[in-house]
C-alpha cells in the first residue's frame, strides 16, 4: 500500500475555510478526518521549511536559517542553495532499506541524489539541466506530460491574474499530478510524495484573488483522483499565510536607531537607474509593448510596476562591519555584530517595543533568542536573534527606493508567510481525529512517516512521533518507537545549478528585492 504525501507550500487555514464549497474533497476530508494547525519552522519561510519537512530537523541542525545568510568569519552572505545538505531525507532511508519511493517537487532538494525510485526536484533551486533521479527521467516526463520545471513568467502584484500567467500555473499543477498518477500507476511505490510548490507565488502575489480560488479547485479536483484507492494521505504545508497590510523594514529601524552603518553608493545602482529611464523613454516614445521583446520578465514587471531592482549583494557589500552593531534578514534573522555580550539583551528589549507609529499597533508578537528556539549548540553562523511578527505586518530587510525607511504599506506582496501551516491525515492509519492532543511542528512529519513505515527513529532529528496522528486501532499506534544512530549523509554531488540562476529566480518570485 502506497502512503502519499502532498505538500502545498503555503496552504492556511483561512482560505481553506473560506473556499471549502468550492473544494469538495477538501472539505470532505475535513468533515471525516479533521484538520489542524502545524507549526513551521522559525522563521517560517520556504528556505529552511523544505529542507526541516525532509530532514526532521530544525534550522540550526541543517545550519540554514532563510534564502541567504551571514557568514561572520568572512564578513560575507552565501545563499542557501551554496550550504549542502549533509542530513538524509527521510525518504532516503526508506530508500535504502529498499522501499520504492517516489519524490515529486519538494523545494531545496538539488541536485537530486540517488534513490530507489525517482526523485523529481523542485522549487528556485531546481536546475532544469539536472533535476531528476535518474537522469534519463527528465526526459521522459518532459516528453510525456510536457513537463516544466518554472514558470514561463514570474508574477508581480500587477500582473498576477493575467489569464495567460494563471493558466501557466495551472498546467504546471496539473503536470505534477499526472506525474504522480502515472508513477503509483506503473511503479507503485511504498511512499509518493508530491509537493506544489509555486501556488504559494500565485497566493504571495495575488492572495484571495478568484483565480487563486481556481487554481485551488484544480489542486481540488486531482486529488480525488488520488483518493479513490484505500491509501494513507498526508496533506501539509510548510508554512501559512496572512494578509499583508503594513510592512517593517527591520534594518532600516537599525539604521535609524545607529546599530547599521551602510556605506555610502557610489551611484544610485546601474539596474535602479535602468528601470527609471526605460519606463520615461518608453512612456514619452508610447513604445511599452516592444518591453516585452526587449527585457527579462523582472525587469519588465519594475518598469511597469515602477520598482527598483537591487542587487542584494551590492546592499551586503556595503555594510560596515566595523561600526555596525546589527544587521536583520527578512521574516526573523537578526545578527549581534557587537562586541558587547549585553547588547543582544538591549537589542531584543527594544525590538519587542517596536510600535507602528500610523497604526499603534505592535509590529511582532515575539522576539526569541535564537538559542531558546533551536536544538542543541548554535552554529558559529546561527543567528542571535528571531523575531516573529503579528497578522497584518511583513517584516523585510529593506525597502528598494529607499533603504533607510522603516515603515510603509504594503509592497512588493500582498500576503506572507504565517507561523501556522496546515496538517491532515486521512486512510486506514491515519487520522486528526484527536486534533486537540496533536502539537505538531512541521519537522515531526519526518519521523512520524519513518515510523509509519516500520523504520527506527535516527537520533539526531529535532521532531517526534506524532502518535496521536496515527488511527487507534493501526498497527504503528501500538508499536513502540524504534531508535537508531545515524552518519552523515556524502555531500560530494556536484552542484550544477549557477548562483546567479537562482539569484535571479529568487528576485523573480520576490523572495530577494
């Protein structure tokens, strides 16, 4: 028998209820089995959530805490997609002990590494030259099912329910599920794991707007397709989503309060004065429609929107490291550059005082230090700090105009990332039916699926057994849990994918300015 996971990058509560008559196995699943808050990673964002779902583990156990991060011996940023994964996937061992699995779109996963089955990568970090185990799979379904790995174009807040855009994200839904259906149909795994991945982009973009409905309704309606056998599912998200209405510019509240020295520019920035004079030349000359046939998507989604391209690294490089006492990431990351071991106590004390001046309202619900959130020692490149932050507020680095802005409306997005994500579990082991004993956190999924499978616990992950998630009467509630020392995983592959591929994806689904 075939357990099936389908992960849906963003799926919350809020929109699911409110869609629910439009979602009828959705909500029939609901009504027979339940559904429940899962706790996502902290911060709770796409990078690290993937890779904590597939690893059991927390940020600090893998030792990435968001797209990019600081190297502090270096005085430097890498992207997440330059820190290999040396944990195991949990699929990884039901693999080796010779369990056929099936591993379809889970972000942060490349380059692909050996299974026994197929393993299909997905998200920004995905290279479409090298994205399948085995190799000669890429092929097969880019023949078969017309297969695409990204979007023909990124969205922006402007163009997001364009009908041409919406139905590009549509095929790319349906795509995986003929996948999926196809491989339970010819290979028959003992584990199929589905992830979609960029319907979160749609919902960033566009939030509640009818045709995320529709492409909700499409999600809905395959997987019925998946319901009819007598199979274990496990539907999740990595993270939630809320409705953005004001926005919190993190370092640019340091540099206010003079914990942030920025080196001064040069020039305004090549790609900053590229989008201005475009958009006049083109607006005097009423020539618009040639921008299409002349730039990338991005910069074509700026010049109409009237955005600023930034190139992170350039804002990076001009941190002065000498005389900056902090330095934030987006959505929680906060950095003690000080000397002074007091500092981070003053730092957190006034950020959890931080108040939007137009609303009154109180910016974060929490600002915890990193070491009271993560397992064990902190990594020499862990944070200090993680803030989280109260419905209706987006917490980023910076404004692009205009850097040393600390508050503002909504920009760039119209909802991001929430702490509450969603869990549900239907089929003969499986069941929410005790929603209230169920404290889940997104990296209990891992061992949970191990032990599920009749397979030992490894030792280093930070999740548990969810045993109230398991049916009273199935085998897996009964038995005990099983517990094994692990090794590292060979991180030798070789990385294909370029920075700068994923560096501009990133900008692209708007997780980089």
């Amino acid at each position: 028998m075939t357990t099936i996971v389908l992960g849906i990058d963003g799926a919350n509560l809020e929109l699911i209820n409110r869609w629910k008559d439009s979602l009828p196995n959705f909500a029939s699943l609901i009504e027979d089995n339940g559904i429940t808050e899962l706790e996502s990673t902290t911060p709770p964002v796409t990078s690290p959530a993937w890779r904590c779902y597939a690893t059991g583990k927390d940020p600090n156990s893998i030792g990435v805490y968001w797209w990019r991060q600081l190297v502090r011996d270096e005085r430097t940023f890498v992207g997440a997609d330059e820190i290999p994964l040396d944990s195991k996937c949990y699929w990884e061992y039901l693999s080796e002990r010779g369990d056929d699995v099936a591993i379809i779109g889970v972000p942060l996963n490349a380059p692909p590494r050996p299974v026994n089955g197929q393993l299909i990568a997905g998200g920004p970090f995905a290279n479409p030259d090298d994205y399948t185990y085995p190799e000669s799979l890429s092929e097969i379904i880019e023949e078969k099912f017309d297969y695409q790995l990204h979007p023909e174009t990124y969205p922006s807040v402007e163009n997001a329910t364009k009908d041409e855009i919406v139905a590009d994200f549509d095929s790319m839904i349906n795509q995986r599920f003929d996948v999926a259906e196809w491989l339970l149909e010819t290979e028959s795994p003992s584990l199929l794991n589905l992830t979609l991945f960029y319907i979160n982009v749609m919902q960033h973009k566009a939030w509640d707007a009818t045709e995320v409905r529709g492409l909700w309704e499409t999600i809905d309606e395959r997987l019925g397709n998946l319901l009819e056998d007598n199979m274990d599912i496990i539907i999740h998200s990595d993270h939630g989503l809320h409705e953005v209405k004001r926005v919190f510019y993190i370092n640019g509240w340091l540099m206010e309060k003079g914990y942030l020295v920025l080196a001064e520019e040069d020039n305004q920035g090549a790609s900053s004065i590229a989008v201005d004079e475009i958009k006049n030349a083109l607006g005097l000359l009423g020539v618009k429609s040639l921008v299409k046939r002349a730039l990338p998507g991005r910069l074509i989604d700026a010049v109409t929107s009237g955005r600023r391209l930034i190139d992170p690294k350039e804002y990076e490089s001009r941190i002065d490291f000498e005389r900056s006492k902090a330095v934030a990431l987006p959505q929680g990351p906060v950095y003690d550059l000080s000397a002074d071991d007091s500092f981070v106590n003053v730092l957190k004390s006034e950020l959890e005082s931080v108040v939007d001046p137009k609303t009154g309202n109180e910016v974060l619900s929490g600002v915890e230090f990193a070491d009271d959130v993560y397992d064990g020692d902190l990594r020499p490149d862990s944070p200090d700090l993680l803030v989280r932050w109260n419905d209706g507020f987006e917490v980023k680095d910076r404004h692009s105009d205009a850097e040393e802005k600390v508050f503002g409306s909504q920009h760039g997005v119209i909802a991001d990332n929430a702490q509450k994500g969603i869990l549900l579990g239907a089929g003969p082991n499986l069941s929410n039916e005790h929603p209230d004993k169920l404290d889940a956190y997104l990296y209990d999924l891992a061992p949970t699926l191990l032990h599920l499978h009749g397979h030992p616990i490894p030792d280093d992950l930070s999740g548990d057994v969810l045993k109230s998630f398991y049916t009273t009467a199935s085998e897996a509630a009964e038995r005990s849990v099983e517990v094994m020392n692990v090794e590292e995983v060979n991180t030798q592959t070789e990385h294909k994918t370029a920075a700068q591929d994923v560096d501009d994806r990133l900008r692209d689904l708007g997780y980089l300015e």
